[in-house]
C-alpha cells in the first residue's frame, strides 16, 4: 500500500512540476475518470506526464503477481502470476496511445515510474524478518 501511495504522490509531483500537455482533446477518445482529474482537470495537474493509469497499473498488478507468484498453492498460478500480470500491463499500454489519451513518453514515463514503486515494494516484501 505503501508503494501504492508514494507513486501516486510522485505522480502528482511531476505533473505539478513538469510542462507537458497531453494530445489535443480533439483527436483524444473519452476513456472515463483519473485520480488526477478529480484533484484537476486543469491548471497545473492537467499535464499528462506520466500516465497515471500505467503507474497505478504496473504497482498494483505487479505486486499480485509478485505475492501469487510466492504464495499460490497451485505450481500453475504461480508459473502464470508474472506473464498475466505482464500481459495486462502492455495491454493497458496500448490501450493509453491507441484512445490516444497520451503520447509515448506520457506511457513510458508511467512505466518507469511504476517500476520504480513496484521493485520498492517487492523488495520490501522480501526482506528478512527478525525473529522468524
């Protein structure tokens, strides 16, 4: 959860603080409500850098991958945990440049930081416990 929180924060830090427009509204498809149109539809946090969708995306269906893939009783959802979860994530990728919401960079910037979220959070989920 707590990855979860410090990327949608690291999210709003860049949107607030880099200048970058997502594709005119003209060309873009409607592909519903974003966390980060609740808090802004314009001004400051209407940049599209990064896609909030590839971020949230990436953390969440990485780390049910990751705790399916340690946890699952069954030898199949654990061999399938990462690739589904990998599927899903490029998937939602091309789903982001084909409604034509945001441009490549927006994606692969979501991408980058939701891994960065994601390799914090499975590495603190794999971390040694003392006493156990």
């Amino acid at each position: 959860m707590l990855a979860f929180v410090a990327a949608q924060a690291l999210e709003l830090f860049y949107k607030a603080t880099l200048y970058h427009p997502g594709p005119p509204r003209s060309i873009a498809h409607t592909d519903g409500p974003s966390i980060t149109e609740l808090v802004s539809s314009s001004g400051p946090l209407a940049n599209s850098f990064p896609s909030g969708h590839m971020v949230r995306a990436v953390v969440v269906y990485g780390l049910i991958a990751f705790v399916v893939q340690r946890l699952a009783p069954w030898s199949l959802a654990r061999r399938l945990a990462i690739p589904v979860a990998t599927f899903v994530i490029v998937l939602l990728a091309f789903d982001r440049l084909y409604l034509d919401v945001h441009w490549e960079s927006d994606v692969l910037g979501g991408l980058l930081l939701g891994a960065v979220a994601l390799l914090a959070g499975s590495v603190w989920l794999d971390r040694p416990v003392a006493g156990g």
